[in-house]
C-alpha cells in the first residue's frame, strides 16, 4: 500500500484491506464506528491498518485486536503496550514473568552436574 493521493483524498487503492484482515471483522469494525456516530474517513481507515500492520509484526493477532475494540466499544484499535507472548506468560505464572518450573529443572539439573546451585 502506497501512499497514493488524489485531490486531497485517499484514492480506492489504499482503502484495501490485506488479506489477513478477515473483511468480515473489518466491516463490522466499520458499521460499529458508524453506531457511535464516529465513521471513518478513507484516510483514517488507511491509518488503522498501518496500525494494525505493525502489531502484526510485534506479534498480536489484528482480528482480534478489532474484535476487542469492538467489544469495549472503543472508538479506536488499542495496541497492547507488551509483544505478544509476553502477557500470556505472565498470566500462565500468575503474573510473574519467570518460569518457576524451568528454573528448577535448570537448577536441578546444574546440582546434579555438581556445581554449586543454592535454591531458596
């Protein structure tokens, strides 16, 4: 997508979406901006999906970033501050980042090695 105008105004090419926007979520995104009486212009959706496009490459999954704002009835796509992954770790740990079960596995395995492994 290129960043083609004409007269001012964002040209038919742009409005494309990518093939990993599913169209069906991408509609209803648009009929929901239009419920809350804040439809999108040409440009304005071009800026979404550069948005969406880059939390593709961080990781995050675009149809289900629309589907959350949707949800919350959001006006615009929210990016979550952490890639991908990273939350859902946190979330299978309780919060923690760390993986508990790894590190005694290492630890374990480091002691029976006979190296010195201190473990709290």
């Amino acid at each position: 997508m290129g960043n083609v105008l004409k007269g001012g105004c964002v040209t038919k090419a742009l409005r494309t979406i990518p093939d990993w926007i599913d169209p069906f979520v991408w509609e209803q995104y648009q009929i929901h901006r239009k419920t809350i009486k804040k439809p999108m212009s040409d440009y304005a959706e071009h800026l979404c999906i550069i948005k969406l496009e880059k939390a593709l490459e961080d990781g995050h999954d675009p149809n289900e970033l629309i589907n959350t704002t949707i949800e919350k009835g959001w006006q615009g796509i929210v990016i979550p501050d952490k890639p991908a992954g990273h939350s859902k770790l946190a979330r299978d740990r309780g919060g923690w980042g760390l993986n508990p079960d790894y590190q005694i596995e290492q630890a374990t395995e480091e002691f029976l090695k006979g190296k010195n492994v201190t473990i709290n």
